[in-house]
C-alpha cells in the first residue's frame, strides 16, 4: 500500500516539474533580472563593481522575486491576453501534428463504430441514429430507433441547450470551426448549411462573411455535439457560434413601431461543458407515466468511511438513496468547489433523491485518481473503469423492478394530480367569468379567436369537475412515498 502511495505521489511532483518546465524561459529570466537588479544596486551603494561576501543571501532572495515577479507577469499574460484570445481554452482539441488528441480520437472511434472503418466518407449523424433499421413507415409516424440526446451551455445567453438542434436558429463560422473538428467534418458541414444573410453577417466580421446557418437537427455530426458537450472550462476551448439577439426587439415599445423594421444583427455567442448548467439531465426522454424505463448514472467520489470494493450500487428499497449524502468540506479549494457545487447543481441532486427518480439511478463511486482530469491513466486503469460501466449494466437488468418503479411514480403522479385539480376547482368558477368578460379586450395574442377561448374554456371547466368525481382523496401523508415534489411548468432548454 506504502508503495502505491509513494508511486501516486511521484507521478503528482512529475507533473508538476511537467508543469514547471513549460514555463522554464520565464523563470530563467527573472532570475537574471533579478540578480542585475540587486547587484546594480549594491553596486551603487558600496560604490564600486565588486560584491562583498555577505551578498549572496540577497542574490539568492532578490534571484527568487525575479524568477516568481516574472513568473506572475507571465501567467497575467496568458490568463488576460491569450485565453480569450483562444476561446478561453488552453486546447482545442485537436493536434497540431499529425498525432490524434481527443476531438481526432473521438471522431474516429465513431467512425470506426458506426461503419467498420475511420475514414468513412461522411460522419456519424444524430439522423443515421434515428433512422437506424427503421422502416419507412415507422419513420412516418415520427418514431426513432435511438434518439440521442446531449446538454451544452451557452455562455453567453445564461443558460442551457439539448443538443442537437439547439432549439433555435445558430450560425458558424466555417474557418473557426476549422481549428475545432477533422477535415471531413467542416467538408460535410458545408454542403449541408446554408450562408447566413449578408445584412446579418456585415456588423460581426465584414472582411470575412463566413458565417453559416447551423444544420438541422437530424443532419448534424455526433462528434460535433459531443464536443460542446465537454468542452471543460479552460482546460478545453469553447465552441463559438452566432445567433441573432432578440432581447431588444421583444423589449421594444409598440410606440416604436413606425420606426421601420427591427435590425437584428448576428452576434457572438460560446458554449461550453453542458456540466456547467446540468451536469445530470435525467429529465431526457422522461413522462409523468412512464411506458418505458430509463436510467442515469452517476459518478459520485469515493468517500474515506465507503468500502472500495463495492463501487457500483442501486436502491433496492423503496426508502433507499432518499437522502442526499454528508460530504466533507475540507481546505479553501474544497470550500470553494462545495460553493461552486451547490450552485450548480442543487437542482439535479434534489431530483435524484425524489422517489419514482432514486431507483433508476446507478451510483458509480470513482476515487481520486480515477475519471475527471485523469487525463493520463493508465491502460489498466481505463479498463478498470469500463468494468464499473459492464457492473452498472449488469445491476440494471437484474435487480431493476419496472412495474415497482410505475407504482411509485403512479403515487407521486396522482398525489400531485389531485392537489392541482382541487386547487382548480377552488378558484375556477370566478376565474371562468373572468375570462369569458376579459376575453373580448385581450392585448396580446390576438390569433387566439372567439372559439379557440371557448375550447380553453370547456378544457379548463371538464378538469375542474373531475375534482368531486375524486373525493373522498387519498389522504396521509405515511401512504404517498417520500419527499414529495411539485408539479409546476418549467422552461423546455
């Protein structure tokens, strides 16, 4: 054990001496500067050329702030100067050499997966997912063999995006995406996009209007989303695109209306590692009444008191993982990690623990030096990982109970169903007439007519009636699973 501790901490100094070297120039300089500085001035004050013998301590001290004074010049200039002159990243992903780094790697395992070899004409598609083995009459109907589905972040709107698609209009440029994604990739790109409108392209980069319109959904490469899906801030480099900012026309006032047209210029906006905004969206594919099961998996650290040979674990009770584990907070780094923790995803972590979520979760509990930023494990290590994946799947299909967890979610469905429909039926009749007196003198969305208000209406009034159909309710709180939630309308990212 004293030997795998000793082994793990020289790897820890050798990658920092690592480290270290890339900045050796600098170091070297400063300590020359600061050795001239300190014998001028001693020169200076002795009045003559020579050092005496009671020097060298301050050569050595005055050396030091040259080499440290230097050393903070010099990462000012890379964190203010070159990272957001490199999409606040310090990779793009792809080599400069003909050897293969992640964004190469991961498109040629795709290609070598999906179609048996890594220089496939065309790259691996969302569309090729979905139509996979489908007949034409199921494609018809909408129906999709697998439907795959990733989170980035936008920066620069505040908020989260389900890839691919992006759920608006986006544009690229094609000489940034260049520097971001293999030859075959931009190739395909375009002839599959569209040139953006010269009007919207004129107020970003007139000199070189490249900006073009992002495919649909079904025709964008897989590598492209998995990239901006994990593009760690500042380890890896964002992924820049354009949209047209509409904040300022919906903020117009309509006595502006005589003023023409809005203009609506392209503008730039970066995305980022979809961890950033929710890092556990086990909300895809999700339904109030589940028809099929789904399943997440989370990667949780190995705590100190957690027995390391059991690293792959499931509720099997229905009271089991309702309750958010007790992590430690230990020094400032860890304090600062626990803020920045808590903020993102407190949302994620409460939903993982509500019942109808909790038993479809598999907890795979990584150690240190195993998964995040390892980015230098071992071959052994690797494999170690991917047994944990082959463990996860294996509890899955043997302890996973589907008609247990549909009752459960029946429970947390007809609780939240009926406390909505009584609050409904409390509040109805006076907001129904209301409505039908309001109706007539509405300011905004005007397409709704006099009969669209009435089918709202009679939709409205139905469901309120169903609220004496259920009374007496199940009532206490000791028959309905634990925490219970809310049924409330969120924003679809």
């Amino acid at each position: 054990m004293k030997a795998v501790e000793a082994w793990s901490q020289t790897r820890r100094w050798s990658r920092w001496l690592r480290a270290a070297a890339q900045f050796w120039p600098t170091i070297l300089l400063g300590l020359v500067l600061g050795l001239i500085v300190i014998g001028a001035a001693d020169a200076l004050a002795a009045g003559s050329s020579g050092l005496r013998r009671g020097d060298a301590p301050g050569l050595v001290l005055a050396a030091a702030v040259g080499a440290v004074a230097s050393l903070a010049v010099r990462i000012r200039h890379l964190v203010f100067r070159v990272l957001p002159a490199h999409n606040f990243g310090l990779c793009s992903g792809m080599a400069d050499s003909g050897r293969p780094v992640l964004t190469d790697w991961i498109y040629r395992s795709l290609q070598f997966i999906a179609f048996g070899r890594e220089d496939a004409p065309v790259p691996l598609t969302f569309g090729h997912l979905a139509r996979l083995g489908m007949s034409g009459e199921a494609l018809a109907r909408g129906e999709r063999n697998i439907d795959l589905r990733m989170m980035t972040t936008n920066l620069s709107m505040r908020r989260p995006h389900v890839l691919p698609g992006l759920g608006g209009e986006f544009y690229f440029r094609s000489a940034a995406w260049a520097r971001l994604f293999p030859p075959g990739v931009g190739a395909y790109l375009e002839g599959r996009s569209v040139h953006a409108p010269e009007r919207d392209v004129a107020p970003l980069e007139a000199e070189n209007p490249d900006y073009r319109k992002a495919p649909e959904p079904d025709d964008w490469p897989v590598v492209v989303a998995v990239r901006m899906s994990l593009s760690f801030p500042v380890l890896i480099e964002t992924v820049p695109m354009a949209a047209r900012d509409l904040a300022p026309e919906a903020a117009r006032s309509p006595l502006a209306e005589d003023a023409g047209p809005p203009k609506l210029p392209l503008k730039d906006v970066v995305f980022s590692d979809g961890g950033l905004s929710s890092n556990f969206p086990i909300h895809f594919f999700d339904a109030l009444l589940p028809t099929r099961p789904t399943f997440a998996l989370s990667l949780d650290p190995l705590q100190a008191d957690d027995d390391p040979r059991e690293r792959v674990s499931m509720p099997q009770t229905a009271a089991a993982g309702s309750f958010s584990p007790v992590l430690p907070v230990q020094g400032i780094f860890g304090f600062a990690q626990a803020v920045f923790g808590a903020a993102k995803d407190w949302q994620d972590q409460l939903l993982s623990t509500m019942p109808g979520q909790r038993e479809r979760i598999v907890h795979i509990k990584l150690a240190k030096d195993e998964g995040g930023l390892n980015l230098a494990m071992p071959p052994e290590k690797s494999r170690t990982l991917m047994s944990y994946g082959t463990a996860a799947g294996t509890l899955i299909r043997s302890a996973f109970n589907f008609d247990e967890h549909r009752w459960r979610r029946t429970l947390v469905a007809y609780q939240q169903l009926q406390s909505n429909v009584e609050a409904l039926d409390r509040v109805w009749p006076d907001y129904d007439q209301w409505l039908k007196a309001y109706g007539p003198e509405v300011q905004s969305y005007k397409r709704v007519t006099v009969r669209d208000l009435g089918s709202i209406r009679k939709r409205f009034r139905t469901v309120a009636a169903t609220a004496p159909d259920g009374r007496p309710g199940v009532t206490g709180q000791d028959k309905f699973p634990r925490p219970s939630g809310r049924l409330r309308i969120v924003p679809d990212v």
